[in-house]
C-alpha cells in the first residue's frame, strides 16, 4: 500500500492578501520540492471531494457552519474579501478551497480506514487547527483534523483516536471541540508564550498539553515526547493516529522561535509510527498546519514523508 497525497487545486484559490504569510506559495513550495526530489513518485496523488455541512458539523456548530458559508460565498458573489479578523480573512476562493482542504481529510481517513492507502498526508490549506467550534481566527475556518477524527468515530465506528499537534502555535480550535470526549487523545507541544496565548492549562482530562519555552531545540523536544506524550499514547491505545501537522517550529520559521530542523520532524513521525503500528494498524492521516519559510516548510515536509512512505527506512 502507499501514501495518499492529497492537495486539491482550490486550495490554492484562497487568498488573504499580498505578503500574507499564510499563502498559496506554500502548496507550491512543497509540491516543487517533491518533484524536484524524486519522491512524488513514492505518493499516491487523489483528488478530493467537498466535506458536506453535516461532516462539518460534527465538530462546529450548526450556526457557526451557517455562518462562515454565508460570509464565503458573500464574498464570492461579490468578488470581494471579508475580513474575519485582522489576520483572517474569505475571498472569492475561500469556500472552495476550505469545503476541499475538510474533504481532503475526511476522504484520506476513508482511505486508510478502509486500507486502500497505508496512511496518508493532505497539503492542504486553509490549515484548521485555530477553529473552535464557534469561531474563525488564526488563519482558520474549519477544523479539518477535527472533523475527520470525529467522522473515523462517529460514522467509521472507531472507539479511540489520538490527534497529535507538533505545529508552534497551540491548536486550542482542536482542544475546545475534542476537549472531555474521552474517546479522543489530544498530544501537542507548542511554544509558550505565543499566539494564541493559551494551553498552558489543559481545558480537559484527554489532553497531554506540552508547552516549551522561546528557542527549545530538537533534543529537548525528543525527550519530552518520550517522557510525556509515549507513555499516554501507549496506554491510551488508539486504533487511528491523526496529525496536526505545523512545521513552524522550524529553526528558519519567523512565525516561530523554536529550532527544530528536518531531522527532528523525521524522528517524530517515525516515533508516531512506531505507536500507530503498535495500536492502529499503522493508520495515520496527516493535515498541513502552519509552515510560513517556503524552503523550510518545503524540506521539513519530504522528510515527514519520507517516513510516512518508507522511503527513509
């Protein structure tokens, strides 16, 4: 079985400005870099479907659903953006891409739940690990990691999954929807204090909340990995492995202060695929977060996937 790689063309159609650090350049980056290194050819490309506002609404409220399309597709009819916040904003290419980046992840935990791919990795954007079940910010609309670990639980009868989040920033969106289901394991280590300013207090008991300070290297986040985060998975047991997957804690991320290079996202994914193997049958789906230096998100991510597809066993 390979690595199903989804990364839908919409996604490229939103835009929140000229210099906006959350670009389309970033799908661009990563999908030239994959080229230019020979390991497209180790990638299963599919094409994604359109998440439905009922998938959608297993991890947002029916209001907020409602909400968000209608100030997306104001904005298409208009050919105007809104803004959401001062750095969040829809286009005319916002609901598109966003309806594909949640359909990505639902249609790739399909795929690994019904083993027609052996995991599976989506370059998608807008990333979604800032959306609460309310509210859009943080260059955020909809919680696509989220979404599809309820839908594994909810529609594809899994009983526990774990969500882990390496991106710099806490993903307190996933936190306050996944936060008291006990059927959901949520790992994460984030830089503190930084944006959103929050995590350092778990809002539940199925939280393993890691916050590290300002310029924490690799060796030191190795270990707390170990330390923290193994010991919960392994006795937590989940049948399915989801990955927020932000690659700003990179040394060269300005968005950032942490100094991770490629060498410790690859420790770290071969570390999940150790538990995944153990417990889930090897099933992990994996979203795009946050990565704003285009060489560093571009190379930070080949070496996820070298993992993932076995290319660097």
């Amino acid at each position: 079985m390979t690595t199903a790689f989804y990364s839908p063309d919409e996604c490229r159609g939103h835009q929140m400005g000229e210099h906006h650090p959350e670009c389309p350049e970033r799908l661009s980056a990563i999908l030239d870099h994959l080229r230019a290194t020979g390991l497209d050819i180790a990638l299963d490309f599919r094409d994604a479907p359109d998440a439905q506002v009922a998938q959608l609404e297993r991890a947002h409220s029916a209001a907020y659903v409602t909400q968000i399309c209608d100030l997306m597709a104001q904005s298409q009819a208009q050919g105007q953006p809104r803004a959401v916040d001062p750095d969040t904003s829809v286009s005319p290419g916002t609901q598109a891409a966003v309806m594909k980046s949640a359909g990505a992840a639902i249609a790739a935990t399909d795929a690994v739940i019904d083993r027609s791919a052996a995991n599976a990795f989506c370059a998608t954007r807008p990333p979604g690990h800032h959306a609460t079940r309310d509210e859009a910010m943080g260059f955020c609309f909809f919680n696509n990691v989220a979404v599809a670990a309820r839908h594994a639980l909810d529609v594809r009868g899994l009983k526990r999954v774990a969500i882990i989040d390496f991106d710099v920033h806490h993903g307190n969106g996933t936190e306050d929807i996944v936060a008291g289901d006990e059927r959901i394991l949520m790992c994460s280590f984030f830089q503190h204090p930084l944006y959103p300013y929050s995590g350092a207090v778990p809002k539940g008991t199925n939280m393993i909340n890691v916050p590290v300070d300002p310029y924490t290297r690799g060796p030191a986040v190795r270990d707390l990995i170990e330390s923290q985060w193994i010991p919960a998975l392994n006795n937590f047991q989940p049948q399915m492995v989801f990955i927020s997957a932000g690659f700003d804690a990179h040394r060269e991320d300005d968005l950032g202060q942490m100094g991770l290079i490629e060498a410790d996202y690859e420790w770290i994914t071969r570390r999940l695929m150790q538990v995944a193997d153990e417990h889930a049958q090897g099933r992990i789906v994996s979203c795009l977060e946050g990565g704003y230096h285009l060489s560093a998100l571009a190379r930070s991510v080949a070496a996820h996937l070298r993992v993932l597809t076995g290319v660097a066993a």
